[in-house]
C-alpha cells in the first residue's frame, strides 16, 4: 500500500517541528565545516530561496564570534535569465568587482562556507558554452580565491540546504510541499545532524577515516585497475609519495575544517599521465544547471581521447574542453554503497550528495594535499610530480553495485580493495 500522502498543513507542522534541529544545523556548518574562528571573516553564499536558513547561519556566525558575515545570494532564475540575454562575451571573463571581493577576502583569511541549493535542471537548453566560459574565468581570474582553496590557505565547505525546485526533482510523486519537508529529514539526516549533538558525531564519524586511511597509504599501490559489467575497465596510474586524504582537511596554519558535509569519501589525485581504458557512469552528472545521464569516457596516455552520453554530450565536451588539464583525471575517490546517502536509495541530483553514494574520479584539478610536500611546490612542480592542473574540478560517479577495484603494487601484484562496490574487508 502507498504512504498517505501528507496534507501542506501536516508538513507545515512538521517543518516547524525540525526548526531546533536545523539550528544544530546551522550550528554544525559555522562551527565544524567552516572552523569559523574568534574574529574571523565569514564568507556565506546561498540560495535566496533559503534566506531563512542563511540568516540561521549567520546568527551561528555570530555566536561564534565572527567579526563580520558577508553574504552572496544566487537565484537560478536570475541566473538563467544572465545566461539567455548576454552574448558569450561577456561570461569570458568575471567582472573586475567580484575579482577584487573574492580575492581580497580569500586575501583577508576569510572562511568560506557555500550552501549548495538549486534547481538541477535551472540551465536546461542553455547554451553550455556560457557557464563553461563563466565558469573557466572566475577560476582563472579570481587566483588568490582559487589558490586559498587548492592550496589550504584558507578555510571552505560546501553544504546543502532544501529548495523547492530540487526538492520536487528528488521526490517528483510528491506535493511540493512534502517533497521539501522529505528533503530536509534527508539533509538532516544523511548529514549526520539529525541528532542531539551534530558536532560530537562529526568527531566520531571522521575517526572512522582513519583506519581506511592507514591501510591505503601503507600499501603505496602504483595504480588502481577498475572493473564492473557496464563496460568500465580502466587502470589509472598513482604517482610516487601519492597520499590518501579523507574526512577533515587541515589549513597551512593547522585549522582542521571539513570542506563537504556530508562526506564519506577516501581520495587522492592519480597521475594526470597515466590512465588507460574505458569508464562509464553510475549516476548522472549535474552541471551548471544541465544533466548529463549514461555518458562514458576513453582514456589512452592519462588524457580523455573519445567520449559519449546519452543526454547532454555538449555540456560533456565544454567540460572536457575547459583546458588542457580538464581532458585529465585529477582525483581518484572510493566510497562504499554502505553509507547512509547510498542506502537511502534516493538520487540526490547534486554532486554533493551523489559522490557520496559512488565512487568516483574527477576531471580537472589536483589536490596539492594529496602529494607528500605537495602544498609546499608550485604548479609546474607538482605537474612534474603527476599531479593534475586545471581552471576546473568536476566529480563524476562511476560506483556500481558490481564495480570492484584493484591495487597494483609496483612488482604487479593486484590486491582486492573493492569487491562488488564495498570495501574488500566489508
């Protein structure tokens, strides 16, 4: 028998009802995600559509002793609206006063904390050249915001929070309002802060890193073979002092932060020079607003020779085409289907979530980080070292309920990491 469908009044209530708990929330974000400091600048961009929740956040901020709150809201429509009436242009390069915000503030020591809530089809028929273009400039123009980031300079997260849009893609049978109170109970939960004490279970939950961590990095395998029945088989190369990261991150300056809530990944950047074969997707790709479903990429030297999909080939290509850098592999991340985004068998259509619920790999930028002495070299160093540069970053999961992952040792020995899309000693 189907549930009961819930009356707007019923989840009017029921919203009301987890008002304490997104507080916590809120909390969490400010305290755990951006570590925000006595003092310190918070940098919060969000949805307009989630003005309430922004000014919980910012209220968090200031309890804990921000020293000032800036806010840079999105809006989907205006967004699209940008997009459909400006020539191509004008998104090919940032307009010099948000170069100079985001830079001097990534200058100042800012925490950056971005809520991550959109419509996931808000660009659909778009030209992809253009957020392809807008995208490619602000990474390239704005370096000391960029660099901050890449580099652990300073402090970011990214976290979700509910939009109606959004809402009413993940859960379609429902009514708008059910669907976005569904969503909330999910971020809540799946973000391990749907309990009495958000923070103390982050603690937990990043210890839980470790041990994987451990084991990755004892093995130092030379590469990763995968393997799964929709035709993935590709062998990807990992470079010489390469390090497995997870969990928390940790600035220059020491301050441990967790750049995704939720998270459930273990990662490290492959060598750009070495991957070989065919991989297919899992799950779609969620884009500047456009969807990319059942694509697949060929890989021969490290680089992406040849590619298909069945929806949205184009936003694929203006991927693949950013730069040089964006034809290359620069992360490698392994999740288990034994985590709470995964078993909640809801497709997210945000990376945030769905590269929690997958492995995954990314096209584009390494991590510094992820190299040992890594955040100490400069750029064409850490290319010399294998490590992957990019104007772009863009995850994709290839997680299948078969998929099973191989280490090679440097004498090639295969040892199972991942047996049929879980960890080997699951």
């Amino acid at each position: 028998m189907a549930p009961i469908p819930m009356t707007d009044e019923e989840c009017r209530r029921a919203t009301e009802a987890l008002s304490d708990q997104i507080d916590l929330y809120a909390n969490l974000l400010v305290r755990k995600g951006a570590a925000l400091r006595p003092g310190q600048e918070l940098v919060l961009q969000a949805p307009v559509e989630s003005a309430d929740f922004a000014r919980r956040v910012v209220r968090a901020a200031y309890r804990a002793g921000a020293g000032h709150v800036t806010v840079i809201w999105a809006d989907d429509q205006v967004t699209r609206l940008t997009y459909e009436n400006c020539d191509l242009s004008f998104f090919e390069h940032t307009p010099s006063w948000q170069v100079e915000q985001l830079n001097s503030l990534a200058e100042d020591g800012a925490a950056f904390l971005f809520l991550e809530g959109s419509d996931p089809s808000a660009l659909k028929d778009v030209d992809p050249a253009k957020p392809a273009a807008a995208a490619r400039a602000r990474n390239t123009e704005c370096r000391s915001f960029r660099d901050g980031m890449d580099f652990g300079r300073n402090v970011w997260c990214i976290a979700g929070v509910p939009v109606q849009a959004w809402a009413s893609e993940v859960f379609p049978d429902l009514s708008p309002a059910e669907a976005l109170y569904r969503l909330w109970v999910l971020v809540l939960e799946v973000s391990r802060a749907d309990g009495e004490d958000p923070e103390s279970s982050w603690e937990t939950h990043n210890a839980s890193f470790e041990k994987t961590k451990r084991f990755l990095n004892s093995r130092r395998f030379d590469a990763l073979r995968y393997e799964s029945d929709n035709g993935t088989d590709l062998t990807v190369g990992l470079p010489e002092g390469h390090v497995w990261d997870g969990g928390a991150g940790r600035t220059q300056d020491g301050v441990t932060f967790f750049p995704n809530i939720p998270t459930e990944e273990v990662f490290t950047s492959p060598d750009r020079l070495r991957a070989d074969g065919v991989v297919h997707s899992a799950l779609p790709l969620v884009r500047s607003g456009q969807i990319v479903r059942n694509f697949w990429l060929r890989f021969e030297g490290g680089r992406v020779v040849d590619f298909g999909a069945e929806q949205g080939r184009e936003v694929l290509r203006h991927i693949i085409e950013t730069d040089e850098g964006a034809r290359r592999l620069g992360e490698v991340a392994l999740v288990s289907k034994n985590t709470p985004i995964r078993q909640s068998e809801t497709l997210f259509f945000s990376t945030l979530y769905d590269e929690n619920a997958s492995c995954h790999l990314a096209l584009g930028m390494g991590f510094p980080e992820c190299l040992e002495g890594g955040v100490n070299l400069g750029k064409e160093e850490l290319l010399a070292r294998g490590v992957n540069q990019s104007s772009t970053h863009v995850d994709f999961m290839i997680g299948t309920d078969d998929l099973n992952v191989f280490g090679i040792s440097a004498d090639g020995t295969e040892t199972p990491v991942f047996v049929n899309g879980q960890w080997a000693w699951e």
